[in-house]
C-alpha cells in the first residue's frame, strides 16, 4: 500500500493535504457525500496542525481489513499536546476563539476516531473512513 | 497564486459565484472586497452561489458567517444559494448551523427571495 504524506507548515499546505485527500477519496471510489467528509476531516485536522502546533504531518494511508477497505487520515505533530482530552472532546470546546469546529465534528464526520497526547511532546490522531 | 473571487453588480445587487476551493487567504480577501464593493456601489443585496464547491470547512464557514454579519452591519441583505446535498450534510455533522442565513436552491431563486427582501 502506498502512503502518502503532506508536511503542514503554513496555510498552502492545508489546501495540499485536502487536495491529496480528495484524490485519495476519489481513486477508492467514495461517494460525493463521503469525499465531502473526508476533505472537510482532513482540513479541519491540518488546521488545527496549523493553530495550535506551528507544524506537523497528515498522513493518507489506504487499510484494507477483511473484505472491508477504507482509508486512513493520520495527523501527527509535536506540538504542546493536549492537556485535558475529555475538554476538547466536548462540542463548542475551541480554544482559539470559535475558529475550528474541533475534534468532535471529525469524528462524527469519520467512522473511527482515537487520539493520543502528551503534554510537551505532541499529538497522534488517527481516523478511519470505511469504503460501504 | 492569491487568486480574487470577481464580484458583479446587477441593478441594486452584487453577484458572486465561488468558482473554486478557497484557501484561506481568498476567503479572507474575499471578505473584504465584498465589504468595499457594498460600499462603492449602495448595493442592498448580495446573492452569493456555491454550486460549484464541493465541501465547506469550518474557517470557511466562520468567513462566510462573518461576512455576512459584516454586510448586515452596512445594510445589504445576503442570500447564500447552491449549497450541494454533500456539503449541507458535511455541514452540519460537523457542528456548524448557519441559522440566521437566508438561502436558496439556486441563483435564481437567490435573486428573487431578496427581490421579495428588498421589496422591489
């Protein structure tokens, strides 16, 4: 499987990560609806990259599990982390002053969500999108 | 590669089609020139149409929500039209409601709600 990766430094490359997303969506054969999620995830996921971490990576991987496929957006940084993950899991929690609906609108937007943060080191969060 | 977004004046009204995905400093740009166009020309309504984008994140749609807050502030009613059914959904799975926002089907349902607005 091939992965493919976009660096996030400034606002051009939001606009990379979604358009490599999208393409990505498009080649598995998603629906319009679900190119929609996706691109939206990915943008909202390179943004907060962007705010909040100064730098970092999204990640597009295509799973296969089973006779189920999807794909994978993987957003990594090593920024200030998240101190209070329950907090920003919670709908109408931003901390840069309204901008960003949040993590909880990627996952309602993905099929599988999880995240990992460490204060001082960074944040992992990896989401799934199933083919149906 | 800071691309305008064109603004028409018809009669009273501006006329803008969004014609490709926006990057934020577009959207941003975007803002501002509308505000201006408005001044410059009195307009009293604004159609602005997104049949061609296929998604709307949330910094889009803070712009968007803003500049319409902003024209209100100067007086010119804002119409939002051909939003896809893809975008509605993403949308509002995502947390955003744009409530306050007059929309419409298409364009020209667009120009006759805010005819109907403007009471011409």
């Amino acid at each position: 499987m091939m992965d493919s990766s976009v660096k996030i430094i400034n606002e051009w490359d939001i606009v990379a990560a979604r358009q490599l997303g999208r393409n990505v969506a498009k080649e598995l054969g998603f629906g319009t609806v679900d190119q929609a999620r996706i691109t939206t995830a990915i943008s909202e996921l390179a943004r907060n990259i962007y705010l909040y971490a100064g730098q970092g990576e999204i990640t597009i991987e295509k799973v296969e599990n089973g006779a189920k496929k999807g794909m994978t957006i993987v957003s990594r940084d090593e920024g200030p982390g998240i101190p209070d993950l329950r907090k920003v899991m919670e709908d109408g929690f931003s901390t840069s002053g309204g901008l960003g609906a949040g993590l909880p609108g990627v996952k309602r937007l993905m099929d599988e969500f999880s995240i990992e943060s460490t204060p001082g080191e960074g944040t992992l969060i990896q989401s799934v999108k199933w083919l149906r | 590669m800071n691309m305008r977004i064109p603004i028409l004046k018809l009669h009273d009204c501006l006329l803008i089609s969004i014609q490709w995905e926006l990057d934020d400093q577009t959207a941003l740009q975007f803002q501002e020139d509308l505000l201006h166009k408005i001044h410059e020309t009195s307009a009293r309504g604004v159609v602005i149409d997104f049949t061609s984008i296929d998604f709307i994140d949330s910094f889009i749609a803070k712009v968007l929500g803003d500049v319409i807050s902003m024209s209100k502030l100067m007086g010119a009613k804002v119409v939002i039209t051909g939003i896809q059914p893809a975008v509605a959904i993403t949308l509002i799975e995502l947390g955003i409601r744009l409530e306050e926002v007059m929309t419409a089907l298409d364009l020209e349902k667009g120009l006759e709600k805010l005819q109907r607005e403007l009471g011409d």
